[in-house]
C-alpha cells in the first residue's frame, strides 16, 4: 500500500526566546503545506503499466515447458522390454491384450497401452498338492508430452488420485532421484502405479494383479487363494523399468 508522504515540520518545535508580553511575542512560523499526494498515485500508474506491458509481451500462459529432448513420434509400446519385472515377477507376454491408444497433436502427443506378463502357477500352494490357482499381471504404460502447458500443477494435484480411488485406501510414497518428481502409488487390491514428471513429459507405469482358477468348471476352493494385495517386493523393478522407457523416448 502506498500511504501519504511524511508532512515535514507540520508539527516543528517554536523558539525559546523570552516572552515580554502578548505583543512582543514572535508570531508562530505557518505550517508547511502538505507535499501533493497525487504524485505517489502516479508512479503506481505508471509502475502497473510496465508491469501490464511486461505480462503482455511475456504471458504467463505462454510459457512452454521444456521437453528434455522427449519425443513420440510412433507407438512404443511395442519396444517396451519390462526387463526388470520380467526376472521379478515372469516375462512379458509377445501380445499386449488391447490396441494402444495413440494421440498427436501440437499441444500434446499422448499414448496409452496395456502389456501383460505370463501367468505363473501359485508359488504359495503345497508341493504334494497340484496347484490350481494362478497368478497374473498386467502392466499398463502411458506417456503424455504436454508442449504448451506447463503440467507441474496438475501432477501435483492428482498424485494421490487413482482410476479407481481417491481415498485412504491409497498409499502415496515419493521417489527420489526419478525425473523433477516421481510418486509410487500402492492399494492393497493388488495394484500399483508409478507416476513420473520430467518438465512436460509426464510417464505412468502401473501393475495389476489377479488370480485365475483351473478348476475344469468346478469352483475354486474359498479361502484356498493366493493373496496378491502387496506388491511392494515389485517397486524397484517397476522404477529400473521407468528408467529403461524413459531412456528409450530420447531422455
């Protein structure tokens, strides 16, 4: 706020000279008018206009974010090894299970696939029991190039929101040392995802698990069935993998 300039000497002390009488008294010197305050008013003026022509010739909107040399000019998804869940978990499966969604377009090049690892037989199960349960996992990728907004804000905003929750049943962990800011987002229905920002790119892989029965039609056992809620023991392979996509999109 831009309050009035100090009136000097408005309120000075008088003289101590000797007083003979009401007569001979000095009169008292007049008051300093006051400075004209209409002069603070326009240097306001004047200060917001440079600031105005400044915005205006510099948008704040208009600033891109730097793309650290990533670049989408094709699928993938078809590249992805998964080297590091692949010897965690089982390998990738030739065949993704659905067509990857691909988008290009001057504000954003986006794309979105879905690959799965081999079903494993039930580690958990007796060895004088033959197995019926299996374990799977599917693991979704999806890669958007922001080039004209800046998605920082968003990121931040949606880091503990999932496809299927927004509660606290979701577990937000932050990694280190992965992009500008990376988080590991864990559910205990077996899901996982870990979601990377690096100026405009913003990566996502995320890990499903589920369980099939071989049971010839007959029901499986209640109770009997493995539990596939922590995938915690996945997290460093699911970060080593991030690394590898995100090397092989130009980083």
């Amino acid at each position: 706020m831009i309050s009035e300039p100090e009136m000097v000497d408005e309120f000075g002390a008088v003289g101590t000279g000797e007083v003979v009488g009401d007569f001979d008294r000095k009169p008292a010197r007049e008051p300093r008018p006051p400075r004209p305050w209409w002069w603070a008013l326009g240097g306001a003026v004047l200060a917001s206009a440079v600031w105005a022509g400044a915005f205006c010739l510099y948008p704040a909107d208009d600033r891109k974010p730097e793309m650290h040399g990533y670049r989408l000019n094709e699928d993938p998804c078809p590249t992805v090894r998964l080297k590091a869940l692949g010897a965690a978990i089982s390998p990738r499966e030739p065949t993704s299970g659905a067509e990857p969604e691909l988008l290009n377009d001057p504000a954003l090049d986006r794309v979105r696939c879905f690959l799965s690892l081999g079903a494993m037989p039930w580690k958990g199960a007796e060895k004088s029991v033959k197995s019926r349960w299996y374990t799977g996992h599917s693991v979704g990728i999806t890669v958007a190039l922001h080039k004209r907004t800046d998605p920082a804000a968003e990121f931040e905003a949606m880091r503990g929101v999932t496809d299927t929750d927004t509660g606290d049943d979701v577990k937000v962990e932050k990694v280190p040392n992965l992009g500008d800011s990376a988080y590991l987002l864990t559910q205990d229905s077996g899901n996982a995802e870990l979601r990377v920002l690096e100026g405009g790119a913003v990566f996502a892989l995320s890990l499903d698990a589920y369980t099939t029965y071989d049971g010839d039609g007959s029901e499986p056992p209640s109770g009997d069935g493995p539990d596939i809620s922590d995938l915690s023991p996945y997290k460093s392979a699911m970060i080593s993998d991030m690394r590898d996509l995100m090397k092989s999109l130009g980083h």
